[in-house]
C-alpha cells in the first residue's frame, strides 16, 4: 500500500550510502525515527507490516543502521564504532529535520537502540522532542551477568543437561564478554529465549527473527544479504565496546522527556535492573511504565498498550512544543 508520503531512500550518512524508509500521511504530524536492536538486526519490515496504524498520527522513519541490511554494503568493518553510529544518527536526525520541516523528532529505541539513542539523547539533545525505549539497557556488564544467571537457573530448574552443559562450556561473562564473543553470546541467547526471557509468545530466534526477515517485501534481496551478512560482524566489532555502559554512572540530566515502557518479564536487558536506573533519571519529565505482560518487546507483545501510550506521550509533547 502507498501512502502520501513513502520515501524509501539512500542517503549519506558519515561518508557511507545507508537505507531508510519514511512513511507518512500529513506532513504536519510529528516524526519518530525507530532505532532497532542488535547492533545489526533492522526492522524496516516489522514496521511496514505491523505498524502502519501509526500514521493516522505521526510520520515514522526506520533506519538500517551502519553495517546492516541495506547499510551493508561499502561499510568497512573498522568504522563500526560507537562514536560513529552515534554521529550518525545525529546526521539522519538533521536530514529528517530539514527535509520534513520539523524543528525536532522523537526517538524510539529498542534493545541496542536504547544505548543509541539514549547516547545521542545526550550528546545531541538540541533536535530531539522526546524518547521512549524498551527493552531497556542499562549497564552491560550487570546486564550479562544477570542474563547469563537467568539462563542457567532456567536450564536447572526444567532439568536440561544438554543447555547447562552448553552455558558451562562457554562460561558466565567476563567484563560482559563471552568467549569467543559473538558464538558465546548466540549460546547464550539462544537459552535465555528458550525459557522466556526476551519473549513471553515463545518460539525460537529462527522463526521470530531469521523467517520474518527473509519473507518481508520491504527488504530487496540485497538487503536480505547485507543482514544475513552483517548481524555477525556488526555483534562481533561493537559488543566489546558497547557492553561498557553504565547509564546510572555516565548520564546526566536529559534536557527532553525521557520514557521507558519496559517488559516485567524481560531477561536479555534485565527489568531488575530497571528501576535504580529510572530513578537516578533527571528530566523535564519521566516515566516508568510496566508492560507486565512483556518480555524484550513490549511494542510486538502488547502492540496496542504501547502504541496507545505512546501517542499519549507523544502527541502531548508536540502540542505543547506547537504553541
């Protein structure tokens, strides 16, 4: 289906030729720019088939990030660095801006867009309207010791010599590393879905993540590739350095409202690590709010809660930006 607006794109973004996709109905709604997860798993097509909805009230934009999916392609493994995913979205936030006529956007992120976009909520405050994350990190060495934990108090208790053996063979993390990292961390996760931990719908990380993926009409064939391609190295480059967070520790005041929708039930970015972090928050206005529910991913598993309060959010803060 066509909409007025519905621009998918290639742009320059830190010197390398990236994809996104912008949909919209009125050019006078406000704009979110989704930031997925991994680093290295887009989500233009879980957009295009799941939320459309959204559109009566805002212009949404997905983005495949450097090194991934359509951003795969020409992207030297060395410039997948922190910094420059970063200053990349900074680059896109200005684009949107300019292009859409907006003063300012807002960001929604999930898993690793969390980190994302709360980096660039601080360090690039000056065109961001608000935030929302789930799947919220916040200290990655904490969060892999805790999820790590989980997993194997899980393959314990169900009695499964087969997965204990696994998560004993490649050991809890080490400064938030497993060994060798991207293998180890695939192990590990693969577990921790197993008993519920990033998802209460259940299924498995091929049927949830790799089917979708492959069956989408959004994704060209090269994007297919570039993601196949580039989950790997873009897990494998950015981990050591990303799992160095401490938001509690390295955050100071945010200057927009700052939002978190987070699943009770979520092991991969652990909910018990939620709350201090939420606490310590200093914002024109915060809030915590408990998908109970939910695991990882609030947004696919009460679609209409989250959507609902996030137009609440949102739509507010744009009014009153409007006056």
């Amino acid at each position: 289906m066509k909409y007025p607006i519905d621009r998918k794109e290639r742009i320059t973004l830190g010197g390398l030729t990236q994809a996104i996709h912008i949909w919209g109905t009125k050019a006078e709604n406000p704009v979110i720019l989704f930031l997925h997860g991994g680093p290295g798993v887009p989500n233009r097509h879980g957009m295009a088939k799941a939320h459309m909805d959204l559109l009566d009230d805002f212009t949404i934009v997905a983005w495949d990030q450097r090194g991934t999916g359509g951003s795969y392609f020409g992207c030297d493994p060395a410039s997948l660095t922190l910094e420059q995913l970063v200053s990349d979205c900074a680059e896109l936030i200005d684009y949107l801006c300019q292009t859409l006529g907006k003063e300012k956007v807002f960001l929604l992120g999930g898993s690793w867009g969390t980190e994302l976009g709360t980096i660039v909520c601080q360090k690039h405050p000056q065109r961001i309207a608000g935030y929302i994350g789930y799947g919220q990190v916040v200290n990655g060495i904490e969060n892999e010791n805790v999820s790590y934990a989980f997993a194997l108090e899980q393959a314990k208790k169900a009695g499964c010599q087969e997965d204990i053996e696994e998560l004993e063979r490649i050991g809890p993390p080490v400064n938030g590393q497993y060994k060798p990292v991207f293998e180890g961390l695939m192990v590990q996760r693969r577990i921790m879905k197993k008993y519920g931990g990033h998802s209460t719908k259940g299924g498995s990380y091929f049927t949830g993540t790799v089917i979708p993926i492959l069956t989408s009409p959004e994704l060209s064939l090269r994007d297919k590739i570039g993601t196949a391609k580039g989950y790997k190295v873009c897990l494998s480059r950015m981990w050591p350095t990303i799992v160095h967070y401490d938001f509690i520790r390295d955050c100071g005041p945010f200057q927009m409202p700052y939002y978190i929708f987070q699943g009770r039930k979520d092991n991969n970015t652990p909910s018990s690590l939620v709350q201090a972090y939420y606490d310590s928050i200093v914002a024109p206005d915060k809030d915590l709010v408990w998908f109970e529910n939910s695991a990882h991913g609030p947004l696919g598993e009460e679609p209409e809660k989250f959507k609902a309060l996030m137009r609440e959010k949102f739509l507010k803060i744009a009014k009153e930006n409007a006056k």
